[in-house]
C-alpha cells in the first residue's frame, strides 16, 4: 500500500525538492502540502495522512508543536522531521518520530527512512487488528507482538514483557534491559493481554503480575507496587483495590 504522505514546510523551494524526492519514491503517495502548522493541522483531520514530512522552523506553529498535536489525536501519522538544525533531535526523537533528517535531503536518506516508516506502519496494522470472536473469544489473549526496530520487525512474546509503559501514543515494552515502542493506546493494549497475566496499576503502566514482589505506601495514602529488578510503580487510586487484590490471592 501506498503511504499517504503530507509535506509541512514554510520555504516554497523546501516543499518543491521534496515533492521532486517524493516523485522518485514508488511507496510514497503525495496527498498534499502546507506552509505552516495552522494550515497543516486542519489538513490533516481532513487528509489523514500516514505519513508527515514535517519541517520544525516554522513562524507561530512550529513543527514540534505540529507533532505534539497530532500525538494528542486519535489516528497519528508517523512523522519525519526535515529540518536545517539539528538540535532540536532529542525533542523530536521524544514525541516518538521515526527520523530526523537534515536538509538539503539526500535520495538515500530518505529511502532509509521511508524503509523505518513502512516497518513501523506495518507494525501498528498488524498490532491493531481486532480479537478472535466467538466462544473462544475470553481466551483469545494475545501471547505475542511484533515491532519495529531499527531496520527489523522483532518478535515480542507476551510472556517476554515485564511491564508496559504508556508515551502518549505509543506503548513501551520493557523486555529485560531493552525496550521497544508499540504504536497502540493503553487501552487498546490492556483488553488485548490476558488479565491472569497481567494487571494495570496505573493510567500509563500494565505490569506482570509475577513481577510484583510487595506493595509499599509512603505514609501520605501513596501506595507502590516493588517489582522483581528493582522499580518501584505508583499504583492509581482507580487501580489500587485491584492491585491489593493480588496480596489476598
């Protein structure tokens, strides 16, 4: 499948070269451009495009500010900065983008990054399909995830994962000391593993529960779930009749 690309900047000759590096790659489909980020957030309620080549110097709305309202929607698009400074990369690298790539873009570069792109698209299509129906349907947990890394679509089995950890969009699965980034909402996550195995003790964390060792309150009313490595997990007000639960067996 095509991936509908939209082009963000405010240098007319910046949004020309790219549309001309566009034109030369097969798996892009140019849905349309635009030159500041208020103009750019209306069109892509309406496009919904899948990917955004986004320039972060832009007056008013910057791009930063661009990916962090997109990040705050339902449906994200995957998002590579193009851009002529390249400090603002941690920034762009925490609001979760696939790449950061430097101007004047280089034919190749690109590639590298649209390869990033359609594996983490794939990803995300693969991690959103819905559960089995049916009588089995109860039982139908999902016992593994596959998510991109590098250049590489990994396997995760459930029973691999030691917690998840919600940033924003995107679910971090911390696996022994490595983590990968799932393009899927909490939510959504949480109805997919099997409630035996896991149990949610925070509005951003979902925990193995052969992982919590003991609960702990500080002595304001803060209560702690103490895992198997070491971290200490705040437990939510809404989760924590559930998390107590676990000491009565």
């Amino acid at each position: 499948m095509a991936i509908r690309t939209m082009i963000v900047d405010d240098e007319p000759l910046a949004i020309e070269r790219l549309q001309m590096l566009c034109a030369r790659e097969p798996r892009i489909a140019l849905v349309g451009t635009a030159s500041d980020g208020a103009a750019a957030l209306r069109m892509i309620e309406g496009l919904q495009p899948d990917l955004l080549l986004l320039d972060i110097a832009m007056p008013l709305l910057d791009g930063i500010g661009v990916a962090r309202a997109v990040g705050q929607s339902g449906r994200r698009p995957a998002v590579i900065f193009v851009t002529a400074f390249e400090g603002f990369a941690v920034e762009a690298f925490d609001l979760a983008a696939i790449d950061y790539l430097l101007k004047p873009v280089a034919v190749d570069r690109l590639v590298r990054a649209i390869d990033r792109v359609e594996i983490a698209l794939e990803a995300a299509r693969g991690s959103s399909m819905p559960a089995p129906t049916g009588e089995a349907s109860s039982e139908s947990w999902a016992e593994e995830f596959w998510v991109p890394h590098r250049s590489e679509l990994i396997r995760v089995g459930t029973d691999q994962i030691d917690r998840i950890e919600a940033e924003r969009d995107y679910m971090r699965l911390h696996v022994g000391t490595h983590s990968y980034l799932l393009h899927q909402t909490i939510s959504a996550l949480e109805q997919r593993l099997n409630p035996a195995r896991f149990i949610r003790l925070h509005r951003s964390h979902i925990v193995r529960r052969d992982h919590i060792t003991r609960l702990r309150h500080d002595g304001s009313g803060v209560w702690f779930a103490c895992l198997r490595h070491g971290e200490d997990i705040r437990i939510g007000r809404t989760y924590l009749a559930n998390a107590k639960a676990i000491a009565r067996g």
